[in-house]
C-alpha cells in the first residue's frame, strides 16, 4: 500500500544561470545549523571543483540535505547554464517540487523557462522564489507577471499556476512571503517548502526500486549511483538486481555492499533506507544513469527519460608540434583515451568516439562551453593536447533532407548597438523573431538561429556592445539546413620559421595586424601569432634579427615600441580557430597552429580544397 513519508522533503533548485540558487542553498545550510557557530565557511560551498568557483557557475547538479524542526529536507542544486541541461532533466526524477529562483530585475530568461517546462512536465509542485530583492534596480512585481505569463506559455494546470511565491535577498540571508513584512531570516522559506512540497510517497513493504539519477566518482571507491528509493527498502549486503527501461536485456546481480545518506556536505553511511530517502550507492562498478536497481523477486525498471543528444564535436588528438611533449605530464594516446572515457563516468551529455585513427578522438557535447570545462579541467590535470574547432553534428529527415541543430538567442543590448547585433546574426543566417524594449534603455531581441552560427560569435558580440550586451541561448530542436557559412573574414599571422619571437620581427610583424604573442617566447614554422586584417593569411618572420652594420643614424638604435600582445582565453582561442587550423594544449600554454605545418603542402592542399568544390 502506498504511504507519505511525512519526515522528508525532496526538493530541487532550478533558475536561469547567474540567479542565486547556490548562494540561496549557502544560506539554507547556514540557517539550518549545519556549520558549526565559528566554523570558516567559503562563499557558494556547493560550487566545489575550481573552475566553478572562478567562473561562478555550477556545472555538476550536488546533493545536500538540511534539517528543519523534525524533517529532513534533501536538496539538490542544479546548473542553470544550458550546455548543462542534461544535469537538470535527470535530477528532476529524484524530487517532488522544485524552487524556480528568478533574479528581481533579470525576471524570467530562456534557461527559466527551459527548467520550468521539464518541472511542470513531470507534475512537479513548484515554489517561486523572486531573488536579489534588495537590488536597487529590482522590479519584483512585474517580475511575478513575467512568470505568471511564462507558466501559462507552458499550459500550466490551475494548481501549478496557484503555486505559493517567496521573495528573497540570498546574500543578505533572508525571505519574505509579502514584500512589507520585515526581513528577519530564511524561516519563511523553510516554511512554505514544508507545507507546498508534497511527502515522497511508495509502498514501503513493496520489492525494493531505486532509479540512479546521477553518477558521483572517486578514485577509492570508484562509481557511486545517487537515486531515490521509489519503493520498498534497500539495504547493506542485499542483493538486487540492475534493469533499465531503455535495454529489456539487461538484468545484473549485484550485492549493494555501502549506502549512504546526505547530511549537510556529508555523505553518512547508513545500513538501510526506505521510500523517499535520497541514497548514494558504491561498490557498483559499471552503474549508469537510468538503471534501477530492484529486488530479485519482481524486477520492475523505472521509466526515465532519454538524455538529450549532443549537438556540437570536436576532434581531441595527440599533440604532434615540433614543442610537443615539453609541458604535459600525459602525452600519449592512451592517456588521451584513458581520460576521455574515464570523463563519460560523470557526464552523461558526452560522448567520445574512437576515430580511423588511434591518435584522434571525436568528442561530442552540448555547447562550447560543456567542451571547453572539460579542456580546461584536462589541462589543469596535466594534459597535453590539440583540439581542432567546434562543428555542429547534422542529421538527415527521412526524406534525405539535412537537418541542423537551431537555438533560439535571446539578446539584451542596449539600443544604440542593436542595428549592429541584427546585421551580424543576418549574416550568420539568425532570424529575427521578435523585437522588445525593456528596461534601462535596453532592447530585447530574439533570434532564431543555427548552433553553428554562434560559434565563435560570442567575443565578437562582447566588442560590438562595448561589454554591455547578453546573450543567452538555448537549444531548440533540429531545423532544415540553412546554406554556407563563411566564419571568419580575417585571416592569420603565420610564423615563417621556428625559433625564439624577437622584438625587431614582431615590430615588423605588427604593422601587418594584432598579435597573439610577445617577445622570447617559442615559436615554430606554422604556428599562428595574429591576426591580420585582410581576409588572407600571411606568413611572417617573427624571428628575425636587426642586421647589424657598422655605420649608425641618429635615432635608428631608439628601443622599437611592441603593442601589448593580444592574450587569448582558452575560449576565445577555440572561437579564433578556422577549420584548417588547430588548438594546441598544454599545461602552461594555449597555441594557435596550422593543420598543416609545411607553407608548400598547406598551399596545395588549400589549392585541392578549393577545385573540389
């Protein structure tokens, strides 16, 4: 017979990137007495690995757990950035409502309504939670319309548009449930999670089910499933079996030989846990996201819904540079493979291939950034590696038509820079959709548009609105191929011979565009220090010395004045690159380089490029 577990609550948190569901959880954990009084506490202590906590973003959903009076309140933080969507529409299955976060002057934005829609489609119960209320620019009643209208864009039922709205100032550590009470604390919060969320509900003396949601990994004990008991009770040294609706054939025995449960940052052990608890499971060694684990007599898998394809790939390939093998600790091709496979442990939304050949790899993801987090964790680990530019992957309708992945952008610039936004996005072949003012002088645009004319596109947008422009996209399904592309219009500044970059060349080379590198560092034949302005590449000789004669002019011996260098980011070097050209990777450097390093063979084989067409 099915029961409520009344002493639990699963919840999630879900907003749009940059509007506070980690700092709001920082808070909750606070508030709830899981520090100690004196205890040092990082801000956003969810955010764990490095490249989290510097970029501000979350890329891997966490698990916590909070009590409050008598009842356990397992939460669960998810990415807002839609690179990692996949994190979000798995972790939904585990709870039954979510906190939708919305920032009180941002109000609702694409990756709001994205969550939303996956929330309201599994029936989930939903609490709205205006953040950053204490902004001076903050407009939280037109806010609540945007996402009333938003809930009702999403054929919303009349309980979910009845749901309870909370305003909230996560920094300063308090919610309120009308915007004239006084602000004391996060109780109000605690409270409408504890009367809005419904109690997980299963049969408690049914066989034993638990869905995994998500993969956790460590060295010591490597793959560990976290997933919620739907059913039944699962326990220390009970065997079960592994079925997955997706694979009929799939039945494994397997002994579940730890359980644990969450406590504040901490993973307790525990020897046995019942309907609705929020478990991780090792000793597994090859669980997967989707299975559900169950109990010999009535194995009965869980429906779960099929993680979204990639959509972008690149090639990783063993770094072959003349100055290969001088920076990285893992070199090889087996070290580049061992790595790439061991990363599908954690991320579902990726997947690599093995190529024709064994020094090459095709790694596919969501976006520039999911691939770009993980070529930044590599490299931090001691990778050394190339990587050729992003390409979109296509499918074909059944009638042969090529079909490509479309997002939909929605851009907030101020006015004056809007004729220059519509003109670029024109010509990588967006579709205006709409056109809306909005605050401040700002004006809304919403393009429809292929993936692949946004890649590279975004530091250009960052210059043509000063740094005041954002853009935020979001995947939306495949469309019918929309015709050339044509990336860059300016060509490359190519080192001419290999050597050490001296200040006479470089002086000479930077009246010919801006350059990538600065006097004393290494270069070779191939690799590529600028851009130029024309649309043609040129070869230049960086390492060239001043001739010396013996007779000397008034003013020749003056130090030459360098322009400072242009210094790429990891992302801005894999938006430069063109399709002939690759990212080299190290630990200590990021270098632009030709396929082909050889000036004679790249001409004939640009030469061959260009008659088959």
């Amino acid at each position: 017979m099915r029961t409520k577990r009344e002493d639990i609550r699963n919840i999630a948190i879900i907003a749009h990137v940059d509007h506070g569901k980690t700092t709001l959880v920082d808070e909750l954990l606070k508030q709830s007495g899981v520090f100690r009084q004196n205890q040092e506490v990082a801000e956003r202590v969810m955010d764990s690995n490095d490249i989290e906590r510097e970029r501000g973003i979350t890329i891997l959903a966490k698990n916590t757990a909070v009590f409050y009076k008598d009842k356990k309140i397992n939460i669960i933080d998810t990415p807002g950035h839609a690179d990692f969507g996949g994190e979000v529409e798995r972790v939904l299955k585990m709870v039954n409502g979510v906190i939708l976060v919305v920032d009180a002057f941002e109000g609702a934005m694409p990756q709001t309504k994205f969550v939303l829609k996956k929330a309201l489609e599994l029936d989930l119960s939903v609490i709205v939670c205006i953040n950053k209320i204490d902004r001076p620019e903050a407009r939280p009643d037109e806010v609540i319309d945007e996402v009333l209208e938003l809930f009702m864009d999403l054929d919303a039922s009349d309980e979910q548009l009845d749901c309870p709205f909370v305003y909230a100032s996560a920094k300063a550590g308090y919610a309120v449930l009308d915007l004239n009470d006084k602000a004391e604390n996060m109780v109000p919060l605690f409270e409408t999670i504890i009367n809005s969320i419904p109690a997980p509900e299963g049969d408690p003396d049914a066989g034993t089910q638990v869905l995994i949601s998500t993969i956790d990994y460590n060295d010591y004990v490597g793959r560990i499933g976290v997933g919620k008991v739907d059913n039944g009770v699962i326990r220390v040294n009970q065997e079960a079996l592994v079925v997955n609706a997706h694979e009929p054939d799939k039945k494994k025995k397997v002994k579940i030989s730890k359980l644990y449960e969450f406590d504040g940052l901490n993973k307790v052990e525990v020897t046995e846990a019942s309907i609705g608890s929020i478990v991780a499971i090792s000793g597994i060694s090859d669980i997967h996201i989707g299975d559900t684990l169950c109990s010999m007599e009535n194995p009965e898998p869980i429906p779960f819904q099929k993680i979204s394809e990639p959509t972008i790939a690149m090639q990783f390939m063993v770094n072959d540079s003349p100055l290969a093998g001088k920076e990285g600790k893992f070199v090889t091709s087996r070290h580049l493979r061992d790595r790439l496979f061991r990363e599908l442990n954690t991320d579902v939304s990726l997947r690599v291939e093995d190529t024709d050949t064994t020094d090459s790899f095709k790694v596919s993801g969501r976006g520039e950034l999911h691939l770009s987090v993980l070529i930044e964790n590599m490299r931090r680990e001691g990778y050394e590696f190339a990587v050729s530019k992003a390409e979109v992957l296509y499918h074909t309708d059944e009638n042969g038509h090529k079909l490509e992945p479309m997002e939909l952008a929605y851009i907030d610039v101020p006015d004056e820079f809007s004729g220059t936004i519509i003109q670029a996005l024109s010509e990588r072949k967006g579709e205006l959709k709409n056109m809306t003012p909005a605050s401040g002088g700002y004006v809304r645009l919403e393009f429809s548009i292929p993936s692949r004319g946004l890649i590279g596109y975004r530091g250009e947008f960052m210059t043509s609105t000063k740094g005041n422009g954002i853009l935020n996209t979001i995947f939306d399904g495949y469309g019918p191929y929309k015709g050339d592309l044509s990336y860059r219009k300016q060509g490359s500044l190519i080192a001419y011979e290999s050597g050490e970059s001296i200040t006479y060349g470089l002086f000479n080379a930077q009246e010919r565009g801006t350059l990538f590198i600065g006097a004393g560092e290494q270069v070779y034949a191939g690799m590529v220090i600028g851009q130029t302005g024309r649309a043609e590449d040129i070869e230049v000789n960086v390492c060239k010395k001043k001739q010396l004669t013996n007779t000397r002019a008034s003013g020749s011996d003056d130090a030459l004045k360098l322009t400072a260098p242009k210094i790429l980011s990891l992302e801005q070097a894999l938006e430069f690159i063109d399709t002939d050209e690759l990212l080299e990777v190290t630990p200590e450097h990021l270098r632009i380089r030709k396929k082909i390093l050889d000036p004679t063979l790249r001409k004939r084989a640009a030469m061959n490029a260009k008659s088959a067409k």
